[in-house]
C-alpha cells in the first residue's frame, strides 16, 4: 500500500445558528487533534447554498455566519498559525476537483445518501442539483489535501464512506496512469472516519430520536453557542424527559432517548464517559440532573460564546486570517490538482 502523510480535513457549514451538536460532535473534536495532527479546518460556504436561499439567508447573512463559524474554531482553542482556516470559496480547487469526481461517482451511489432525502423532503423536484451533488463536494474537500483523517458527527458517516468509494474507484480507473506518475497503487487515500464518543449524535432537546439540527425551526431545540445563560438554561429545563429517574448502568438509557442524550451531552462537555455520569447521577431525579447540567453547560459554553462575540466584533481581523489560511491551503490543493490533471490525461501549462 501506498503510504500517506497523516493529516486531518474537516468542515462546519455557515449556516444558522452553531450549536452544542456541532461543538460536541466537531469542533471540540477538531481541537483535541490539533495535538497529534496536521489539521486543515474549512467554513464550507460552497455546501451552506447548496440549500433554499431561505434557509442560508442570503449575501449579508452569509459572510457574518462565515465569519462567526471561524469564531467558533478559534474561540474553542483551534490555532491558525500551527493549523489551516479558511472558507471553501478561497480555494478554487474544491470545484475543480468536484466536478472530475463527478464523473467518477455514480447515480446509484448518490440515490442511496439518506441526507438528501431528508433535507429535499417531499418536494424533491424542487431541490437544487447541488444540494443532491452535496457529498461529491465534500469528497473534493477532503480529497484535495488527500487527508487521512476526517473527524465528524455520526450523520456525516455515510458521505465519508461515499468519499472512500470515490477515492478507490480513482485509484483503480487510472491505476495505470498513477503508477506511471511515480505516484504507487494509490493516489489517494481512503480516508478513515473518527466519529464516536458519548456525543456523535447529539439529539433534539424536544424530540430524543431526532439530531439536533441548525434548521430546525424550533430554537428551543437546539442550545446555540451564542445562547446566554438564561437561555440555556431555560432550554435544559424545559427539555423533553420520561418520568423515571435515571439508571445508574449505561443499559438502563436503551429505549430512553431523551435520558441518553442528555447523559451524553453531560458526559461530552465534562470529557468523561457515560457510565461515569451514572455512577454520579443514578437513581437522580431528572431535576437534579438537569441542575447539574446547566451549570456545566453554562460555565463549559460561557467562555466561547463571549469569546465569539468579541472575535466577531472585527471582522477584519477575521478575513485576514480566512485569506492566509485559503493562500495556504491553495499551495496543498493546486499541487493535488495539477497531479489529477496529469493522471487523468488534462493537457496543463508546464
Ligand atoms: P445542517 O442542518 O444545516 O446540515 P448541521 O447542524 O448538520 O447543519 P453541519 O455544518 O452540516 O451542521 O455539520 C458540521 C459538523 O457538525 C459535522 O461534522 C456534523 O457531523 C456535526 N454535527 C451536526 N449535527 C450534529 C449533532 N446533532 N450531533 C453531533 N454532531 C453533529
Ligand atoms: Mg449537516
């Protein structure tokens, strides 16, 4: 096998609010790789208009999310100078790319994501092209720094493994010119997934079997980053539960969605597992509980959520680092776009 230099892709689209789904499942993620990893961290704002202008906002509405989703990173602790931050449209090379893995993706392969359908609805006629072409996108994301690694929620599970399926059809359609390109049996990797912890799926604070989403419509579903105190802990308080106190083994929150997620929230925010939170909290009433995990959501979220709003007061400072990171970024993505080109037989300015 090919050996590939070890780096982390990941990206958070800007739209709507960011959430502690986000956090918890991504971005708390991303910053704990930075230790181990080369990381590039993307605002994917090609993918936030891949959906209804009503959903993403608009112009105005779509560069203050940008910049408030770079906030994010670097208000949970992500470090610009040692790592990669941009937004997607600086680099040229994620469409390019995208539309050479176009013709190596398959109908049949994208008829199956299970993201389009529930984002497109019942109305799918009515749905853009790019919203359904929305994980060969993201393949070309990760694919151009031929990235080894790809933290994300568990709703991101099947677009890696469609990443994979685009990486090894690649390889094997042009294994002749690879090999022949000094390049190996490979050209890119199959990338390797890092979804888990006790908040991979964080769920809807109204409804435990849905996740919880920045397009939902009801805010008291989700806790923003940029939530006050009061407001999150209003929404822990009037989040949905059953009546029974909770179990003190991991076993007892089976067919209890709304006890597990909230054990997990606690569990993710205070870096410990779920079976530690009930060795805590078994056998609490849930008032207690959610006591308990208001103070710890509020004192863990506080900081970044004022952190964010004093980061997004200049966005100057914000858009300088998006353009040294996209300059960057380019230098990694055009060699792997001039590499594609020659495999797959573009005739290119030397
Ligand atoms: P949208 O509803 O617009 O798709 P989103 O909340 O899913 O928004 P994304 O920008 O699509 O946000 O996803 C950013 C990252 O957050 C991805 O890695 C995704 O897997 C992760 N993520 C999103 N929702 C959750 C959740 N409820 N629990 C854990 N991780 C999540
Ligand atoms: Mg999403």
């Amino acid at each position: 096998m090919t050996a590939f230099k070890e780096r982390v892709f990941s990206g958070v689209q800007p739209t709507g609010n960011l959430h502690l789904g986000n956090y918890l499942g991504a971005i708390k993620r991303f910053v704990a790789l930075q230790d181990s990893y080369d990381c590039i961290y993307c605002v994917v704002d090609m993918h936030a208009i891949t959906q209804p202008v009503a959903v993403w906002g608009g112009p105005k509405e779509l560069m203050s999310q940008t910049r408030e989703v770079t906030a994010a990173f670097l208000a949970a602790g992500i470090d610009p100078k040692k790592h990669v931050v941009f937004n997607q449209s600086q680099v040229p090379e994620h469409a390019e790319l995208a539309w050479v893995f176009n013709c190596i993706a398959r109908l049949g392969w994208l008829n199956r994501m299970t993201q389009f359908k529930e984002k497109a609805g019942k109305d799918r006629e009515n749905a853009s092209i790019g919203l359904y072409d929305y994980p060969v996108l993201m393949a070309a994301d990760i694919l151009a720094y031929r990235a080894t690694h790809v933290p994300v929620g568990e709703d991101q599970k099947q677009h890696l493994e469609l990443t994979r399926d685009i990486a090894q059809k690649f390889n094997n359609d042009f294994a002749g010119s690879i090999a022949a390109r000094g390049f190996g049996e490979a050209f890119f990797p199959l990338t390797e997934p890092l979804i888990g912890g006790p908040a991979a799926r964080v769920m809807s604070l109204r409804d435990g079997t849905k996740k919880m989403s920045k397009s939902d419509p009801s805010d008291n579903s989700r806790i923003n980053l940029t939530d006050d105190a009061d407001a999150v802990a209003q929404k822990i308080r009037k989040a949905k539960t059953d009546p029974e106190p909770l179990p003190s083994e991991e076993k007892g929150l089976e067919s209890r969605p709304e006890a597990d997620n909230l054990v997990g929230i606690f569990a993710a925010l205070k870096g410990v597992a779920k079976a530690d939170v009930l060795a805590d909290y078994g056998n609490a009433q849930f008032s207690t509980f959610k006591s308990a995990l208001v103070d710890l959501a509020v004192d863990t979220m506080g900081p970044i959520g004022a952190e964010m709003k004093r980061l997004t007061a200049d966005p100057g400072h914000i858009d300088a680092i998006l353009s040294e990171g996209a300059a960057r970024a380019g230098v990694l993505a055009r060699e792997t776009m001039a590499a594609v080109k020659d495999i797959v037989g573009f005739v290119r300015r030397a």
